[in-house]
C-alpha cells in the first residue's frame, strides 16, 4: 500500500528551519501528513514542544534528528555534476528515528553524547571569524550570531560576508573563503555512521541515510557501505530525488535487507516548497515507522 501521509524530515527554528515547532505542525497538518518526525540538525530540542503540538493536532509525532556525520566513501565528480551538486560533500547526514518513549538510559547516554556535537557549533564559528578578520574582513560576531535563529552555521557567515561586500555570492563565499579546505574553515571531527548508529540503537531507535543523492556515490556501493555500519534504512523518497532515484534506492533497499524512509526536508515556505505529498510504500518503512 502506497501511503503519502508520511513526513519524516524536516527543520524548524530550532535549527536552520524557518517556521516554529507551532508553525511546523500546522503546516503538517493542512498538508495532511498524518505520521510526522522532527529532525533538526544535531539536536532534540524542539521534542517536548513538538509532542504536545502534534497531539493538539491528531498527529502521531516520531522523535527524530538529523547528525552531521564524516564523509566515508570517496566521491566521484562525474556523479556529483550530474546531479548538479557543485561541491564535494562536506558531511554526510544520518537521520536518527526514537521510539515515542525512548529506552531511558540509552537516551541519556545519547543526549550526553549529542550535546557538544551541537554547542560545538558556536566557538567552531568564533574561530572561523577571527580568520576571516584576519584576512582583513571586519566581520562582527555579534551580526552573524543575530542571523540565525537556532543553530549557526557557515551559511549564516557567508550572507554576512556578502552583505559587507566582501564576496558577491554565496557561493563565492565558500569557494573562496568558508568550504572545505579553504582558509577560514575550521574542521572538526565527526562522528562516523556506526558510532551514531549503536548509540541511536541503544535507545531503541533506528537510523537512515538522508537524501543520498548528495554524496556522489554510487548507489549500491553506498548501500552496502550503510549495511557494514549497521545503518537500519535510506532516505530514498527524498524531495529531491527523480522518480528514477527512489524506484533505484527502493529496489536496491529491499535488495540488502534495508528499509526506505520518507522526507520533505522542509526548512521554509520559500520556492513554493511545502511539506508531504511524497507517496511512499508503507510496508518498506522501518516498523519503528510503520507501527507508529
Ligand atoms: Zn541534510
Ligand atoms: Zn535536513
């Protein structure tokens, strides 16, 4: 049975999201989506709001987030142009799904754990700013901190840059100054797939590859790669994916053993984007999922 009542991906203010919690379950329901899952970037914070604004609103809500993990397998520029990414993978994103009541233990430890991958992001920031100082680009902290909402990140700092006419675009910001390897990143290590898996694990939950048409990889590489760490499912309706990529990862998921999960990735109304309306095959998503 093909349900599109599903969205298991998206962002509020709690990350780079421009909608509230409130805002966000509202949308979720005009749009009809009956089973939905928050998933900030590397934090849980908007949890408890997101319980009660979907239970006000006849929702079943899946505690989920969304962990900046390393890039594990190399990528290949053909793929990546043909998919019109312009820019090698910095990270790669695993979505972590929670049983509605978490296995309490295994919650704590992955919360202790979870903690400073987030509050990272701000001295990770101070230090990229004082590089970009020192390159002679009066950038005030203060100013890129008011830019965002929740969880700054180096978008924020580009748009600072371009506003100070120091850089014409985004993306020269990051060709030039903020991307991998160029001179005002700060890098920091990242958790791998298996170790965010075992600790989502742990709490009763379960993991999947997020919009894994981004990396460059091909696809059924990727997929054992996810099987070796113990990777539960792959994002493979993503919004951005052709029909051609869902039916291919959808297949290939079956194949190895693994589940397919569901995401809008909604961050904003702009662009004409809105949240469900994604037909996904209900008995392919994990049963932490289905059974919700
Ligand atoms: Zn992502
Ligand atoms: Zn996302």
């Amino acid at each position: 049975m093909w349900s599109s009542s599903f969205d298991l991906h998206c962002h509020t203010t709690h990350s780079d999201g421009s909608l509230s919690v409130e805002e966000l379950a509202d949308a979720m329901q005009q749009q009809s989506v009956r089973v939905w899952s928050l998933t900030d970037h590397d934090t849980i914070a908007g949890w408890d709001e997101a319980k009660v604004a979907a239970a006000e609103r006849g929702i079943v809500f899946v505690p989920g987030v969304e962990l900046t993990c390393d890039v594990e397998l190399p990528w290949d520029e053909g793929i990546l142009a043909s998919n019109a990414r312009h820019r090698p993978p910095s990270s790669w994103h695993l979505l972590a799904y929670f049983p509605y009541n978490p296995i309490a233990e295994g919650l704590k430890k992955f919360e202790e754990w979870l903690a400073p991958l987030h509050e990272d992001r701000v001295p990770r920031m101070l230090e990229m700013i004082d590089k970009v100082n020192a390159f002679g680009m009066a950038i005030n902290a203060e100013d890129v901190m008011s830019r965002a909402k929740g969880s700054v990140g180096r978008p924020h700092l580009a748009l600072a840059m371009m506003d100070a006419g120091y850089v014409n675009s985004m993306n020269e910001a990051f060709e030039k100054w903020l991307g991998d390897g160029r001179p005002c990143n700060v890098e920091r290590p990242k958790p791998s797939l298996a170790e965010a898996t075992a600790l989502v694990h742990a709490a009763g939950g379960i993991t999947s590859l997020a919009h894994p048409r981004y990396y460059g990889v091909e696809y059924e590489a990727l997929i054992q790669h996810l099987k070796a760490s113990n990777v539960d499912a792959i994002e493979a309706f993503h919004r951005s994916h052709s029909d051609e990529d869902r039916h291919r990862l959808w297949m290939l998921a079956e194949q190895y053993g693994l589940g397919v999960t569901v995401g809008s990735d909604f961050h904003s109304f702009n662009g004409g984007h809105r949240p469900g309306h994604m037909p996904v095959i209900v008995k392919s998503l994990p049963r932490l999922i289905s059974s919700a």
